[in-house]
C-alpha cells in the first residue's frame, strides 16, 4: 500500500478542465494527449526536456512510438521545441506547451462567438415577428433591406430596434420613418440598452408631469383674499 509521504512526494499535476474537455475539439487523439500531459507534468515539475524513454515506459510504450506521437504533436502545432541560453550561456533544449493553451483559447473564443451569433439570429427573428405583428401584415422588401441597414451599417441591436418598434406603437406611428428617428435620437444620447431606454422613458415622464403640474397651476383661476364673513350690510 502505498504511504502518504510517498503520494505526497509523487507531485500533483494541475490541469484545466476545459482541456480535458476539448482535446477532441483540438484535434488531438488520447495518445497524443496523454503524451502532452506527460510532457507538461515534466514541465511543473520543473523538467523542460525530460527523457523521452522514461515516458515510454510510464505509458507503456516505446521510445520509437513515443518519437513518432511527439512528432505529431509538433506537426499539429501543440509542443514546439526551442532551444534557448541558461544562466551560463550553455544551449539548451525545452518542449515549449503554450501553443496548446492558445488553441483552447482559440477554440472557446469561436465557441463564444457562435454562441452570439446563433442568439442574435434569433433576436431578429423576434424582432421580425414583431414588426409584422404591430404592422399587421408581412413586410416589404423595402422594410426588409431598411432593418438590415439598421443591423448592419447602424449596428443597432434587434432588441433596441424592437424597443423603438414599441416606442412607435405607443405613439400610434407605424412608420419606419418615426422608428428611425426614434433610433437616431437615442444614438445621440449614446442609449444602446432596454435598462438605457427605460432610464430615458422615465425622464421624459417626469418632464412632462412637471410641466402638466406647471401649466396646471397657472391655469387655476384667482381668488380674492376678501374675507366675506367680515363683510358689514349697509343696512344693519
């Protein structure tokens, strides 16, 4: 059984696991990914360039296999063998491992991006549904290429688009030309969110029933100070 200083002496070796979870994606099989991890256990162990030898006999394989796996790895653009100065000015060989890791970033990066892409494609089929159901019927060509010239030239999001949509609808203006001017209004105040709009929306509110509560008062007719209950009959 094995003692816990010998597990404890043995080193730990940490990796990601979104590494474990993507070799696939990166185009590594497991051979060649369980090599990288030997090399890379090497590496946090403080060996840049271990034996090759001995890490044929951990993974219970050959020197000539293990050469051929390496070479693989390289090919792909995952271990990159440098030769660099040490502290004596004496070459020395290092397995260089980064490039694996700038891969992953590569990947989830694309993955992000897809991820993006597949929920803004359908932001605006929510925002084209809506559109022909405050417009009560299917849009032009025209409407069409005019939305598109919102998201792609404007880079107005779906969602701030639909929310001018609404803006027009409350004002009973189903015209793309007031939506437009809706768009180019917030622009100038630099609105790009819901949270934006609605902050603006309550402004205005508050302007308007400060100006209703103003021209109220103004319109509230004079009284007289006269005090009627002090008022003396001429007759008495």
């Amino acid at each position: 059984m094995i003692s816990l200083k010998e597990y404890l002496t043995g080193g730990e070796t940490t990796i990601s696991n979104l590494l474990l979870q993507n070799y696939t994606k990166l185009g590594l099989n497991t051979n060649e990914f369980m090599l990288w991890l030997q090399l890379y256990a090497a590496h946090q162990g403080g060996e840049d360039f271990p034996d090759l030898a001995a890490i044929a006999k951990n993974m219970g394989s050959t020197t000539e296999n293990i050469y051929s796996v390496l070479n693989a790895l390289v090919e792909k653009e995952f271990v990159t063998l440098e030769t660099t100065p040490d502290e004596n000015g004496r070459q020395s060989d290092r397995y260089n491992l980064l490039p694996a890791f700038e891969k992953l970033n590569i990947l989830k990066e694309q993955e992000r991006f897809e991820a993006e892409e597949k929920n803004d494609l359908a932001a605006q089929k929510k925002m084209l549904r809506s559109f022909e159901q405050e417009f009560g019927r299917p849009l032009s060509p025209i409407e069409y290429q005019k939305i598109g010239y919102w998201l792609n030239d404007d880079q107005y999001s779906p969602a701030l688009i639909e929310l001018a949509l609404q803006e027009a609808v409350l004002n009973q203006a189903y015209n793309f030309k007031y939506i437009e001017t809706v768009l180019q209004s917030w622009e100038k105040k630099n609105i790009r969110s819901k949270a934006q709009v609605e902050e603006e929306q309550r402004r205005r509110k508050q302007i308007l029933l400060q100006k209703d509560e103003q021209n109220h008062s103004e319109e509230l007719p004079k009284v007289s100070l006269y005090n009627w209950l002090e008022r003396k009959d001429p007759d008495a």
